[in-house]
C-alpha cells in the first residue's frame, strides 16, 4: 500500500496506483488488543470514511496506541478513557463495535492469510473497475468509501459458505412462528435503516405458551450497514433477556449473514465479525443458546416493533408487559402464528398486562 507511482508508469500501473487510492478510503484497522494501533496516526475509528483522528491539545502523548482504551482483557471499551478524547459522537462511533481480542493483534481489515488477502484484492479491483465502468458509460454517481464495505461484505459471505454444508443447512419445517418448548423461551429480533444514518431496531421475547415476556426498541446513530444493524438488534435482544432473568433462549432473526457467522467459527477481520465475536462471548452469560434463522413471513412481529422504532426513535425495555402499539396491532399476531387460531387468544391477552416501561440511560 505504500507504492507510489514512478517515473512513466504503465497503463496497468497507474490504474493499480488508482486502485490504491480507493482502496485506502476504505481500509481500516480492525482492533483485537489494540498495542499496534495509533490512536492519532492510524485509521481505526469506524466510520463510514475512515480517517485519523485529530488529537486535541490537552493530550500531549503523540504516540498513545487504542490499548489505552481497552480494559486489562482487551474486551471492552473503557468509557471514561474515551470521553477524555473524543466528542460524544466519536465515543457512540467507537463503542458500536467491540474490540475482538481472540483476533490477537490489530490487523488491517484486508489482510488475512495470504489466499484471503490476494482474494479481497481481487474483490476490490473488480468492484473498482466495475465502479469505474458505471461513471464513465452511465454517468452514475460512484461513492468511494461505499466500496470497501461492499468488498468486506462479499468476504464475509465466503467464510460463511466455507464452513456450511449448504445440503445439511436446516430450514424452517413449517414457515409460520412456532412456540418454544420449556424451559426455552425465543428471542424474535429485527432491525431497519435510516435515510439519515444509522438504524432502528426491536424484538420481542415469548414463552412455552406463546406469552410475550418481553420487548424492547433501540436507535442508534451509527452504523448504517444492514447487517451490522441486525448483529447489534441481536446483542440488545440477548441483554433483555439476561435482564428478564431467563437461561435457555432461541434466536431467531431473518439476518441470513448474520445468523450463519454466529455459527461459524470465522476468522475474518472485519466489522461484522468482531461483532458476532462479541455476542457469542456474551452468550457465556446464558446456560443454552442457539441461533436459527427464519423467513420474514416468521418474523413479522419482531419486523412490526423494528419499523414502529424507527418513527418513535426510543431506546426502551418493556418486562412482563407489551407497549400498546404492539397490543393493538392484532392482525401481526394473526400472520406471525399462521393458520395455528387457537393461539390468536394469546394476543388478545395481551392488553390484559400491565405496562412498565424501563428508559434505556
């Protein structure tokens, strides 16, 4: 990454060196301990372009490395560390994803083994060139620090494929909502995009009877990508369920990524990785959990409660009751249990409960 383009280069050589340029809007440094990462010289913030960080005049350390941050383990980030450097939006930036300390040391999102690597290389120069083709015969408006993501994405799709047998893979047997069986309870989590940024999310937690014990919606400012947005729907599900005191729980999200990620034991430095990396260490807090994916045919209540949070833009739990919005909306409980009507009581009683609500600090 640190060629530069030479006397007379070649027609290949300079649209390597173009290549470069994009490529370096789009990289960053994926944090594992953080002993190797500058926190003023290198590219680690999340972001959606990323840059460096200006270092404020009140710290006087030049060559502070992002361990600093990080408590003693490396597994999370230490809050006043961080507001004693960065603004507020910064902070909410830097927490949305969590260090992966099993990565061992900080890496650059690229580099992988070396097959890995000269992979995602190959990636990112189709889409470079592919990107190129639709500016100069389409005119289309090409967003650089839209590529790498994309490039991150597909890879994060090919550790999936390498560690599934898509033959054995199993599927819903019937595509309608089903009930759990004791002692487990099910975690249905969903989450949508902002135009402006960022997304919103929900879920809701349901018993052996079918009975809600459980909901909760959350927005955040950041990240914006899709399937970050449902990993983090799954960590904050997963919190209220170890809030509302329960030890077995099936999740069940229609994030087909996501869901085949935390069932593999992927290697890959990335976003949506050390996200995955981050709930299934904090699954060590329940006695059983396991991860399914489901049609949205399936998850249509966890998809209502989702869109519902994206226009009250809320972060609160709701324990041992159901908000109204959701009570009242009778006709998801219809759809998401299918032709199974003796369970449609089930939503009727909903209004029975009393409403409490926690408000999310």
């Amino acid at each position: 990454m640190g060629a530069t383009c030479g006397y007379r280069p070649s027609a290949t050589w300079r649209s390597l060196m173009a290549g470069k340029e994009v490529l370096n809007k789009g990289v960053r440094r994926s944090i594992g301990n953080g002993r190797s990462t500058g926190v003023w010289t290198d590219p680690w913030i999340p972001s959606n372009e990323p840059t460096i960080a200006i270092q404020p005049s009140h710290i006087e350390i030049d060559d502070e490395k992002v361990s600093v941050l990080l408590n003693e383990d490396a597994t999370e980030w230490i809050d006043g560390e961080l507001r004693a450097r960065f603004e507020e939006d910064i902070c909410t930036r830097i927490k949305s994803i969590p260090p992966n300390p099993r990565q061992g040391n900080d890496r650059w999102t690229w580099e992988h083994d070396s097959k890995e690597k000269l992979a995602a290389l190959a990636v990112a120069l189709y889409h470079a060139w592919e990107r190129r083709n639709k500016k100069k015969f389409a005119n289309e408006v090409i967003r650089a620090e839209e590529l790498w993501p994309r490039v991150e994405r597909i890879m994060d799709e090919l550790q999936t494929v390498m560690f599934n047998d898509d033959w054995n893979r199993a599927e819903p047997a019937n595509f309608v909502w089903e009930k759990p069986e004791y002692p487990y309870t099910k975690l249905n989590v969903d989450a949508t995009t902002c135009m402006d940024g960022g997304g919103s999310m929900g879920g809701l937690l349901r018993d052996e009877t079918g009975d809600c014990v459980g909901v909760y919606v959350h927005s955040v400012s950041f990240p914006n990508d899709p399937a970050l947005l449902e990993a983090i729907s799954i960590r904050k599900g997963l919190e209220m369920v170890q809030q509302i005191g329960k030890t077995h729980v099936i999740v069940e999200s229609d994030a087909k990524l996501v869901i085949d990620m935390l069932k593999t034991p992927c290697n890959q430095a990335s976003t949506l990785n050390a996200l995955c990396r981050d709930i299934l260490s904090f699954c060590s807090r329940f006695q059983v959990v396991i991860f399914n994916w489901v049609p949205r045919m399936c998850n249509l209540a966890a998809d209502f409660i989702s869109r519902k949070a994206k226009t009250d833009c809320r972060n609160i739990v709701w324990t041992d009751s159901v908000p109204l919005f959701l009570s009242e909306k009778l006709d998801v409980f219809r759809k998401d249990y299918g032709a199974d009507k003796s369970r449609l009581d089930v939503a009727g009683s909903y209004t029975k409960l009393q409403l409490t609500n926690i408000i999310l600090q």
